[in-house]
C-alpha cells in the first residue's frame, strides 16, 4: 500500500527565507505526484504537477523536484512571503489499471512571519 | 470561473439522519471522486466515477453513496449520519487519469454530525 510522508508537519520562518518542503512515498511505481496549497476553511489549489518521467517543474518562486527512484519529492519556495503561509500537501498518483485515487500525506503547515 | 463547486459550505447533522452533498463542475471532465479529510490525516477517497453512469468504491465508501447521471454533477449521499462521518468532504473532478492529469478540487463541505 502507498503511504506518503510529509516532513516537517509543521514550519516557522521569517519572511525572505527560502525554505523547503519534503515529501517521500513508498512505492515507486508512479503517474504523477502533485504539489497542493491549502488554506485554513478553504480547498485545494494546485501548485505543480510532475509526471514521473520528469525531474522538475518551476512556477514563479515555487520549484518542485522527482525523484522517483528514490521516492521523494521537494518542493523548493524562495523568497518566502507572509501571504505563502498555508498547508502544502503532496501527493501520487499510483501507475496501474484502475489505480485512480490520489495517495495524499499529511502536510506541512507553514507559516512565514512577517 | 470554471471549476468544482460543492454545497452546502457548512451542515450540521443529528445522528441518523440522512443528507446529499452536492458536486457539479463545468470543465467537461470525465472523473469525479470524493475524498474526505478528517482533522490531522490526509485526504481519502470515498467514491469516485470515470463517467456518466459508472461509479465505484474507493479507501473508506462505508456509509456512503453517489450516483452519476450527468457528466456535470457528482453527488454524494449519507445515510443514517454517524458521529464518525463529521469530516470535511472534497469533491474533484480531473479529465482523464494518469501521467499528464492534474486534479482539481472544490472548496469543501464542512459537516458535523451531532
């Protein structure tokens, strides 16, 4: 079964600070796996999505990286803003017929003070 | 804006009752699922449907039913409420399944069961 780990669960930093959210899975075998932003009360925004055959995608300050072999993915912030805090949640997608459900793990909730 | 839109935002509900979360979305996608997010855990997948007519069974679908008729709407059933069904429930829908499709999400509902 695919679990997905999200290290720290929790992160304080001082606004302008770079900073970096990790997330490992367990079973290699992927499609995809997806950044996603989460605001308290709110849904799911995406950030990025890496297909397996990729090693990375940018969007403005975020970066994000794969490595599949090794089942692990960062997601790189730079110049971090008060406005960034929010919970970040990866998750995969498992590669495999009638394997449709997104494997999330917990978060990292950030908070960039001012 | 074209996306996932869910209501009611906020229920509360007395034990055994029953109620109907409602999913629509104007994307033209194909799947639909339901996830719920309980306080500190990841999302998990309730039920989800790859189209018109067909649907099955996810992580946790215990309590729980939906149905698609239309491309458009995906609704999600609870029947005799339980305390343990007090969640935060997503729906998203994506367009297809695999490497190149991301997922989006709508903003929740939040529910209480009391």
């Amino acid at each position: 079964k695919q679990e997905v780990t999200q290290i720290p669960a929790a992160l304080s930093v001082p606004e302008g600070e770079n900073l970096v959210l990790n997330c490992s899975f367990t079973d290699s075998a992927i499609y995809n796996l997806q950044w996603f932003r989460q605001d308290p009360g709110k849904g799911l925004t995406s950030l990025l999505l890496i297909q397996s055959s990729q090693r990375e995608q940018t969007s403005g300050r975020l970066n994000a990286s794969l490595d599949k072999s090794s089942g692990r993915s960062t997601l790189y912030i730079a110049a971090s803003q008060p406005g960034d805090s929010a919970t970040y949640l990866c998750a995969v997608t498992l590669s495999g017929a009638g394997s449709y459900q997104l494997t999330f793990g917990k978060g990292t909730k950030l908070s960039v003070i001012p | 804006n074209a996306g996932v839109t869910q209501t009611p935002k906020f229920r509360i509900l007395k034990i055994g009752q029953s109620m109907t979360l409602q999913c629509a979305q104007d994307m033209n996608h194909n799947y639909m699922y339901w996830y719920r997010q309980d306080p500190g855990m990841g999302l998990k997948l309730i039920y989800y449907s790859v189209g018109a007519g067909i649907t099955d069974k996810g992580e946790v679908p215990n309590g729980y039913n939906v149905s698609r008729s239309t491309t458009e709407d995906f609704p999600l059933r609870l029947e005799l409420a339980a305390p343990s069904q007090t969640s935060v429930y997503f729906c998203a829908s994506s367009y297809s399944w695999g490497r190149n499709y991301g997922y989006t999400f709508g903003s929740g509902t939040r529910l209480t069961v009391v």
